[in-house]
C-alpha cells in the first residue's frame, strides 16, 4: 500500500500553502473583525485577482472551464491548506454552495445549461444557492413538499425552503422539487435552475446565525407560482434524488477538508501561544495538562487527516465511498469543536476575546455537526450500513473502513 501523495499534487499543495501565507493571512488580519464587512468583498476581489495571477483559479474544474483539473484527492490537499482562512477558498473560487453547485452542472447540465449558468460561476461572476432544505425536510429529503407541477412545455413550483445558503444576492437557485407525489422517495424529486429574477422566487430574509455572516447568508425563501421552462431541469425527470446525493457527497467530505484546515492553524496558534507564555515561573508548554491536550488534538488531526484522504481516493478512484464519507464527517466535524475549544483554553481570556480568530473558529465549528446532515443521522446511517453487512453473515469489516 502506498501513502505516497503523488509528486505533482505535492507541488500544488505547497503552492496553496504559500498562497495561504503570503496573500490570504495578511488579509485576513488587515480584515480583523471585518471579515464579515463589505470590506471583506474588496479583499477578496483582490485576492481572486492573485490567485489567477498565481495559477490556482477553479482548482476543482477541468481546464476547458479555466480550472486545475484536480480530483477528490488533489482537491482534499487543496482544501486542508484552504481550511486555514475563511477567505482561502473564495480567493480559489471553490467554496460552498457554488462549488458543489459547479460539479452538478458539469455532471448533469446540457450544453446550454452549462453555458448560461456554469460559465458565470467559473468566472465569479455570479453566485448560486442549493434550494433543498424545508423546516419539516432537513435531514431528512423524504419529506420535501415543494411541489413542481407540469403546465404546459414548462413547470410551476410552489414551496418554502428554509436556511439556503448564499440566496441572498445569487444570480439562481438549483431547486429540489417533488414531481411526483406518487413515487417512491428515491424517485419522486427532480432538480430545476431557478433564476432569481423569475416571478415567484422570494427570499424573504437572512436567517440570523452564531457564525460567520457571509455574502448571501443562510436564507428563508418562499416560491410561490414560480413558473419555469422544461429546460430548466437539470437531469432528467425523478432525477433529484440521485442527483443531490451525487452532490452532497463530495460536499460534505470537502467541508472536512477544510475543517482538518482551521483544526491545524487552531493547533499550531496554541502552541506557538504555549512556548512563549509564562506562568508561575515556566512555559505553559511545560504543563503536562496541556502536552496532554496538544497530543489528544494531535492524534484526532491524524485520524481526521487519514479519514478525509482515504475517502478522497476511493472517490477518485470510482469506488463507492458513502459509508466512509459519513464516518469521515461525523469524526472530523467533533473533532474539530474538541480541537479549537481547547486551543482556546489554552489562550484563555485572549482566546475568548476577538483579538483573534479563535472564538470564531469556535462558532463556526458548532455548525460542522449540523449543516450537511447531523451528527445523529449520519450515525443511524452509518449503523444500519453496518448491520446490513452483518446479517450476511461475515463479519463487519466491510462496514468499517477495510476494503477486504
């Protein structure tokens, strides 16, 4: 077995990492508590620009589509080095919603489609929301209501959606409708490009959050009469489901991705923090109360590191990775809140103050074991994957991580 990152993707990483360093960082802390300002919008613009300059624009896109071409495992090493900033990932023009949403239209679009509403993204020139969420249909998809009905050579949708994140401002909405009340779940549910500017598409307000406030938000839209053409379903009929789950697979481990990220700039702050601060004569590093934090924190990196890249390779390597992508968000989304609470900890007061990034880092974390399926469900999911392998009568491996 080799665990030899490949000579090339090893290049590229570096290169994010010193993009990180040189270009992101200092913006970061020019931003200060701005980050969440209008401010914020001019530094990334700026570093857009850079990260063009510098070669590292739509890592995740083939470079017809003026990308790098890379796949789940390159995209996991971008994404950990991108994890440092909240502005990393908007500087390479791959951050959530839009990025998952540039997947599904290169997967699943027409030609037209992938002009009209692709193209846009790859250039940054418009943002994009993922209407799938209800407030009775979160983790669970089987409970959408939005209806999409047939009139004409088109289709109406009414519904509500609930937290969509970055509808405020977004040029369209992939919308997750039922067409079919009648079908199974799996079947029931088709996918449709809703423009913002159509009658009927609403957002009626940013939902007030804990964590970073980002262009967009996490909003409440009501659609109600919302007429569009045929040719706005992405896929074919009955297709959603399949389509979403597509999606939110590679979404969710690229999430862990970036949280292995903040994790290890969380890390590295404590004990930078813990060699030069003093008390009662010595160095807090010399504490073995906080060795023993620093080692926990050190071992739940390497677990959630190893986790993010083998999940990585199976899907790059076309191998069926659900089970493995579930473990890998339940494990790194915990230990990243275990990870940054004690890295504020060790900082104390200044930890908790907004002198540094930490007690964000703190409130964004808290969100990690929500958004993209909850903590709870991905382990019933996880469990059940496993009893069904057990009822075959050969153990559990399978179920767990060993391919054999």
């Amino acid at each position: 077995m080799d665990f030899q990152v490949p000579a090339d993707l090893q290049a590229v990483q570096r290169r994010v990492a010193g993009f990180v360093r040189a270009e992101v960082l200092p913006a970061e802390e020019a931003l200060g508590d701005g980050i969440e300002s209008d401010e914020a919008l001019e530094a990334i613009a700026s570093l857009r620009s850079a990260a063009r300059a510098a070669g590292l624009w739509n890592p995740h896109l083939p470079e017809e589509w003026g990308g790098m071409g890379l796949g789940p495992l390159g995209m996991a090493l971008v994404s950990q080095e991108c994890g440092a900033s909240g502005l990393a990932s908007l500087a390479l023009n791959a951050m959530a919603p839009d990025e998952g949403n540039m997947h599904l239209l290169l997967h699943a679009g027409t030609p037209d489609q992938r002009e009209r509403y692709l193209r846009p993204l790859a250039d940054a020139e418009a943002r994009s929301c993922f209407a799938m969420t209800e407030k009775a249909a979160g983790a669970d998809p089987a409970g959408i209501t939005t209806m999409a009905r047939r009139d004409g050579s088109g289709w109406v949708l009414d519904g509500e959606k609930w937290f969509i994140t970055g509808a405020a401002g977004a040029a369209f909405a992939i919308v997750v409708a039922r067409t079919d009340p009648d079908a199974k779940p799996r079947d029931a549910y088709s996918l449709f490009i809703v423009d913002a500017d159509l009658p009927g598409w609403n957002v009626l307000r940013e939902v007030p959050v804990m964590g970073t406030h980002l262009a967009g938000g996490h909003c409440e839209v009501a659609i109600e009469g919302c007429r569009v053409e045929a040719t706005s379903m992405l896929g074919g009929v009955g297709d959603g489901y399949k389509l979403a789950q597509a999606r939110l697979g590679p979404a969710r481990l690229a999430h862990c991705m970036r949280w292995v990220g903040v994790a290890q700039r969380a890390l590295d702050m404590a004990s930078a923090y813990s060699l030069r601060r003093e008390t009662f004569g010595e160095p807090l590093a010399r504490r073995q109360t906080i060795q023993n934090w620093f080692a926990d924190s050190a071992i739940e990196l390497y677990a959630s590191r190893l986790m993010v890249l083998h999940a990585a390779y199976l899907l790059e390597k076309g191998v069926e990775a659900r089970q493995e992508v579930s473990m890998a968000k339940v494990y790194v989304s915990e230990a990243l809140g275990r990870i940054v609470d004690r890295a504020i900890q060790v900082h104390g007061a200044l930890g908790y103050s907004g002198d540094l990034p930490l007690e964000r880092f703190y409130r964004d974390a808290r969100a990690a074991r929500i958004y993209d399926g909850p903590s709870e469900v991905h382990r019933m999911v996880i469990a059940r994957n496993l009893l069904k392998v057990a009822m075959e009568g050969n153990g559990t491996k399978r179920a767990t991580g060993d391919p054999t």
